[in-house]
C-alpha cells in the first residue's frame, strides 16, 4: 500500500488501508476496523469513507491508533483531515502548509503535492512567460520583480524560478530559460482548493487593475442576467470554445512584450426561483 504521504484525501487513505488490510488479515471488515477504533457504531469508518460523516478532533487519534500510524504519519493523518474538512481557503493554506513541512524526501518518493504549488501563488505563471527565452547567465531577480503588476519581491522570483524547475515546467537549454509546455490551463484541476485559491488572487488582481491601470490598457465588463440551467451549460461551452480559440491566437502571437492576465467568471448572483 501506497505512504500516507502520497494522499491528500483521508478518506481516500482510509478507503484505500480498509481494502488491503482485507485482502491479507482474515476476517477483517467495518465492524472489527471501527471495534479496534474505539467507535461503538459498527459502520462509523465506512460512513467516513462515504463522505456522510466528518472526522472529529476526538475520534482522529483513535483511528490512527487503529491503523498503527506512526508519529509522523499520524501528525500528517490529523493535518490531513482537518485540511479535507476545512471551508474557508485561510484554514486550507493553513494545513497545506503543515502537510508541506512534514512531506520530505525521507517519507515519499515523488512530491506529487509540489504541484499544486504552481497555483499558490498567481505570480509563478508570470515569471514563467517572463523568463521563457532569457539567458541564465543575465537573469536579473530585482528587474523581473519590479516588472510584474502589483511588484513582488526579488526572492520571490528566485524562488519560483526554482519551483518552476522542479516541477518541470520550465528548463534550460543552450543556457536560456526555455519551457517545457508552451500553454498551460487550470481546468484540469478546478476542484483543488490550491486552485480554488489561485482563481482569488487573480480576481483580487483583477479587481485592483481598475484602480491601477489605465483604462486604454485594460478590458473589463460584465453581464447580469436571468438564466436557466440549459442556457448556463450552453454559455460555459461557449466560454470553453472561446478559450481553446484564444489559446489558438496566444500560440500563433509574434513580437510579444507584454504579459495579460484573461479571466473568465460565471457565477449565480441569486438563489434558484422555486419551481
């Protein structure tokens, strides 16, 4: 079975030791897992694994006793949870954080949660097509930073440079920052709450853009309208052709110079009218 460290579902960690301790120890099921737990309802773990209940601070511990979690894995165990159970995205980068620190080289093969650090913060995308074409050598951090809108901090460019690498998403070759996939979507992953996150600080940005920015130098509008669930699946399909089409004009741009953020939101302003 699969390191705790790999997971960053608990159910799906729960689900997954459930099933192999089964194959190998006879008898084992619902009933005998939540006994050894402590939980006087026989199918408890089961309504956990389901999603029809939430993990409580109390009973954490006596699952990853139950599951003969060692210190380490059991304090990824609880970060774990109350990651998977948090609604608010602070709390979520709280415990994000906390999973990070305990993830190391020692305790799992492939960081596969680095990935998500490319959506944690909104400017990793930016110096990606910054740096795309430049010379290693003549890389200048203080320079990137004050270039980007709103500026960031040199070591935050040097940082994500690095990230960036790591994740292979950006690479060197005949001594220049060259990347590895000229485009890059977030649809893939839109029910991550890393992206979740990345989608906030873009509006933020958005949002002061009309204070910041000029208005010749800017495109903002928006629509306010009644609108049924047919016709909202038709305009998220219309909006998703329109993307694979811009993607198509970005791809075929020459002499560019400037790097634009292009932001597509739809979202309910009212509560459905009852039928």
């Amino acid at each position: 079975m699969e390191k705790i460290y790999k997971y960053t579902n608990y159910r799906k960690f729960i689900k997954d030791y459930f099933f192999f301790k089964k194959r190998n120890t006879r008898n084992f099921s619902h009933r005998s897992f939540s006994e050894k737990a402590g939980f006087s309802s026989p199918n408890f773990i089961k309504l956990i694994i389901d999603g029809k209940k939430n993990l409580g601070k109390t009973s954490i511990p006596k699952l990853a006793m139950a599951m003969e979690l060692k210190k380490n894995e059991s304090d990824y165990f609880t970060h774990l949870v109350f990651f998977n159970q948090a609604k608010k995205v602070v709390d979520k980068n709280y415990y994000f954080g906390l999973l990070s620190s305990i993830r190391t080289p020692k305790n799992v093969e492939k960081l596969d949660i680095k990935k998500l650090e490319y959506f944690r913060n909104w400017y990793n995308a930016i110096i990606r097509e910054l740096v795309n074409g430049v010379d290693v050598q003549t890389i200048n951090y203080t320079e990137l930073a004050k270039s980007i809108q709103p500026e960031i901090l040199p070591t935050q460019v040097k940082k994500s440079i690095n990230l960036l690498q790591t994740l292979g998403l950006l690479k060197i070759e005949k001594g220049r920052y060259v990347q590895s996939s000229p485009l890059l979507e977030t649809e893939w992953e839109n029910k991550s709450f890393a992206i979740r996150n990345y989608h906030k600080q873009l509006l933020e940005i958005a949002s002061n853009s009309i204070e910041n920015i000029p208005l010749d130098k800017r495109n903002i509008s928006a629509i306010t309208s009644k609108v049924s669930q047919k016709g909202y699946a038709r305009i998220t399909e219309r909006i998703a052709e329109f993307r694979e089409e811009l993607m198509q004009i970005i791809s075929e741009d020459e002499d560019v110079n400037q790097i634009y953020q292009i932001n597509f939101q739809v979202f309910p302003v009212s509560k459905k009218e009852k039928e």
